[in-house]
C-alpha cells in the first residue's frame, strides 16, 4: 500500500517548493503517475518483427513450390526441397510436448576464409546476429525474443555455419514469429558497424588473455606444430591485427554468400503438425531469392575444405607462461580419420572400405557400413580416455587428470586426435613415456574385454535416452540432404541398435588401421608456467597487441 512506501523526490539544490505539496498530494501525483506509465518509443517491442500478411502477399505474387517432398514411416522423418534449392527435413517429437527447435546449417565456415582476413566469418557472423535485422535493432530484437520466450544463437565452424532458434508452442503464433525473424536475418541483416567493433573489442580482450593461459598458449603451440603451415592458420587465436582490419563489406560478403538457400538445410523436431509446419516454411523460406548461384568452393572442395596435417613426429617445449606457480600442462596428438573413415593427410592414405561389419542388426534388418569407422572410433575414443585414467592417473599417479579427444572432419579427409594432461611435479617425461606406451600397446595388441564392456553399455543407453530430445535428432538430420558427404536415412536409422551390434573385433581392427602410425606422428607440446618466466607466445608475437 502507499501508506507503506517510501519516495524519494529529486529537486534542485535550495529549493522551497516542497512547502506547496501536502502528503496526500504527492500520493495523489505518484499513483496517476504509476498507473499511466507509457514506454519510450524505442522501447516498445511490435508483436511480430514480420507482418504475416507481407509474407503471404509475397507467397501470393511468388507462389512457392516444393521440388521434392518424401516422408519415412521407419524414423518419421520428411525429407523436402523447394525449388529455389533450400532442402528441410523434419519430424514431429511427441516427447518434447510444446517445444520446436530449429537450425539451419550452411556449407563454409572458416574454410572459405583467406590467412590475410581470417577471422571474417567468425566476425562476420556476430555481426550478422547483432546487428539487427529488418530495421530493426539488436536491442529490439533481443525484447522481443525475450517477450515471447524464444531463444536463439548462430556458431561459425572450421566447415559450415549454424543458426539455432528454439520455440516454445504454448504461446500462440510463435512459430511464425521464429520463422519470420529468421527471413529476416536471412534476407535483411543489418550488419551494423557497431555490432562489427563490438565483437572486435571482445575478441581483443580475449586474445591478450592467451598469455597469461598456460593451456591456451600450449594448445596454440600445439596446432602451430601440427598443421601445415598452409593451414595451420585455420586453428589458431584470431590476432586483432587482422581482425580489427576487417571491415562491413568484408564480413558481409564472406557471411552472405554462405547464406543461400541452395547452400543451406533446415531441420526441424518437435510438436507440430507437419502440414501446417510445411505451409508455414513455404510462405517464409519458399520464397526466399534462389541466391548468387553457385558456391565459390564447388568443384574445389579439396582446396578450400583442406586441414592438411604436417608429416612426422615432434617434440616441441618451448611454450612458458609467466605465473605464480610453477606447473607443466601437455598436448599430444596425431592424425585420424574424417567423419567418414578416411584419411588422405600427413602422407597417410586411409580408406574407409575392407573392414569387417557385422551383418545384420539384432532385428536382422542391414548393419549401415557408412558409419562404421567413425561409430567404432567413437567407443575406442571413450575406451582410451578410461584407459589413460585408470593406468596413468589412478595406478601410476603421474597426472592430476588426463583427456583423450577426437574431431573428425566433415568435409575435409583428415581428423585429429589429442591427449591432454596436467602432469605432477618432476613426473613430466614419465608420463609423456607412459602414455606414449599405452597408445602403442593398444594400436597393436588391441582392447580388451572389460574397457569394452565397460563402455559399449553405457553408450548404447545414452543413445537410446537422447533419442527422446529434439537436440538429437537436430544433430541426425543436420547434413542428411547434403550432397556434399555420404550421409542418408540409412546412417541414422536405429543408432542405439547399430553400436550394439558392434563387437570388440571390429573396434580393433578400425584402430590397428586408423591409429596405427599414432607414435611415428605423434606431436607432443608442453608448456611451462612460473615466476621467472616470461610468456614465450607474448614475446614472439611482439606483445601483447
């Protein structure tokens, strides 16, 4: 009540007016003033960002057409392609009740970048997301996504860019709004000068940062020594020396021509009705212009999706990060496979074919070879990080932890593999030895039993709780139409079934294959912190820009 409030009036220094007001005056002003509050003009937030009608006028004047439309009664998937090229698959998720989520994925990425403007599409792109869009503001936007409860965010990859919107159904006409923002990103972005040097301020702060990070500065040591030098660039910290060169028309460009609906592929999952949801994405991405016409990368896939790995073994120390305390931090790594089984990287030529699959599945329907190499080394990279642990850290008691990572490529021929760990006082080249001995033993002799059994089961039971989520199933159709990569309907039907049909046998023979040149071409990076000593990464660089 306002017999329990407190007010606080701002007036001019030395001034005697407040004699004129009484109390119950001034609670009379305050209430009047608190039931008529009006927003400022900028700070009201429209309904839609895109009137419906506009778009339907558009439909109307530009009738769109679907160029193919196939649904699948095994994983309740609809595969559709309108004819200006946009492909978009979909599928309705009764477990996610009043929940749609959306992304939209182009081929490109940081691959379509030159050493002289890397960072553009990483740039690019946060200018894109907010920069506003429509005539609208960022801050407009941001309103009203938060007023209508979606949320949405865009990532640029080494090959491809995404752009994520979740929707949630329970407030009426939601789906239109998502659909129609994201039009508007896709054919009226703004690409404000304001948002471009906001995101070159952040990345400034973030790169000076790397000095004073001992696994930050190893990790760039490591990439350096790993890569080509024609590529090495691709993985390394943006340098604000060339990232503050970047202007509008540079990112614009870069980010643009990725954003072409022959370039790019929707997938949908969650609770919706497939014939209006198809309506829908006729009336606002059917219509959209067929685009520039071909990517600048077709037929030349090889020279801009290449992450070439150097050849031979390398042990580099040099990295040191000035600090209070003294410790090591170790990178370790070698070349894999792509997404696809092969490697033609590093003057290795793996293929993804000959191998041993089992035949059927536990139903007897077709075991899918396409994935074969990479669902295998999917339970190997799982089996060596138990491995590693238990060997090097919990018997041993070398390290205070240990990782073992793999990143596969999806359009490049090449995948990486990498140890990492933070070794104890004086145990360095013990534990460097140590885990090198674990990863000849098992690209020779093999897993055994128990690290199989101890991972196979687990593994299998996330795969079949993560198929209730719509995040799945957004990953399983992500590139499922792509022309680019052999990915189909076969490659994502019964997930869990397929790694339980795999067998230890299998797992061993893809690694004694894909892994077995693991130590002639093991890059190991370590790095030094401590009192007296100086960033070695600062020092080469010039300081700290």
């Amino acid at each position: 009540s306002l017999k329990a409030s407190s007010a606080f009036v701002s007036v001019p220094t030395n001034w005697d007016g407040h004699e004129a007001f009484s109390e119950d005056g001034l609670k009379k002003v305050m209430t009047e003033a608190m039931q008529n509050v009006e927003a400022p003009e900028d700070a009201m937030v429209p309904d839609e960002l895109l009137p419906h009608e506009q778009v339907m006028k558009l439909a109307k004047e530009m009738p769109p057409k679907f160029a193919k439309l196939e649904r699948d009664e095994t994983t309740g998937l609809t595969m559709g392609k309108f004819e200006n090229g946009l492909m978009f698959t979909h599928r309705k998720n009764t477990q996610r009740p009043n929940e749609v989520t959306i992304r939209i994925t182009a081929v490109g990425g940081r691959a379509l970048e030159q050493k002289g403007t890397s960072g553009a599409a990483i740039a690019g792109l946060a200018c894109w997301l907010n920069g506003g869009a429509g005539g609208h503001s960022a801050e407009t936007i941001s309103r009203f996504m938060t007023l209508h409860q979606l949320r949405h965010d865009a990532s640029c990859g080494t090959e491809s860019l995404t752009f994520d919107i979740k929707v949630p159904t329970t407030i009426e006409g939601n789906l239109r709004r998502a659909l129609g923002l994201t039009r508007l990103f896709l054919t009226q972005p703004d690409f404000s000068e304001k948002a471009l040097e906001r995101y070159k301020q952040r990345n400034e702060r973030h790169y000076k940062t790397i000095f004073k990070s001992l696994e930050r500065s190893t990790a760039s040591r490591f990439f350096s020594q790993l890569m080509t030098q024609e590529d090495g660039w691709k993985l390394k910290e943006l340098e604000p020396a060339i990232v503050n060169a970047l202007t509008v028309e540079d990112v614009r460009e870069l980010v643009m021509q990725q954003w072409s609906p022959a370039n790019m592929e929707i997938a949908i999952s969650g609770d919706f009705e497939a014939e209006e949801l198809e309506a829908e994405l006729s009336s606002y991405f059917g219509t959209l212009p067929p685009g520039q016409g071909k990517q600048v990368w077709e037929g030349k896939m090889g020279d801009y999706f290449s992450m070439e790995l150097a050849k031979g073994s390398v042990y580099d120390d040099s990295t040191t990060v000035h600090d209070d305390v003294s410790r090591s931090y170790t990178v370790m790594g070698f070349p894999s496979t792509n997404r696809w089984g092969i490697l033609k990287s590093a003057g290795l030529s793996i293929d993804a074919d000959s191998y041993t699959v089992p035949e059927t599945l536990a139903d007897g329907s077709p075991y899918d070879a396409k994935m074969h190499v990479n669902r295998c080394l999917s339970l190997a990279a799982d089996m060596m990080s138990n491995v590693l642990f238990e060997e090097i850290r919990t018997q041993k008691g070398l390290v205070y932890g240990i990782r073992f990572a793999l990143k596969p490529y999806k359009h490049a021929k090449s995948g990486v593999a990498t140890i990492s760990f933070m070794p104890k006082n004086e145990t360095l080249d013990e534990s460097v030895e140590a885990v090198k001995a674990v990863l000849k033993r098992i690209t020779t002799e093999g897993f055994v039993e128990s690290d199989f059994e101890g991972v196979k089961g687990p593994l299998v039971t996330k795969a079949r709780e993560s198929a209730l989520t719509n995040g799945l199933w957004i990953v399983l159709m992500e590139d499922l139409q792509s022309p680019y990569n052999p990915k189909d309907l076969h490659s994502i039907t019964n997930v869990p079934e397929h790694y339980e049909a795999i067998q230890l046998h299998h797992v061993n023979e893809v690694v004694k294959r894909c892994w077995s040149h693991c130590i002639d071409e093991l890059t190991v990076c370590v790095g030094n912190s401590g009192p007296d000593l100086a960033s070695s990464l600062e020092l080469e660089r010039g300081g700290s820009e």
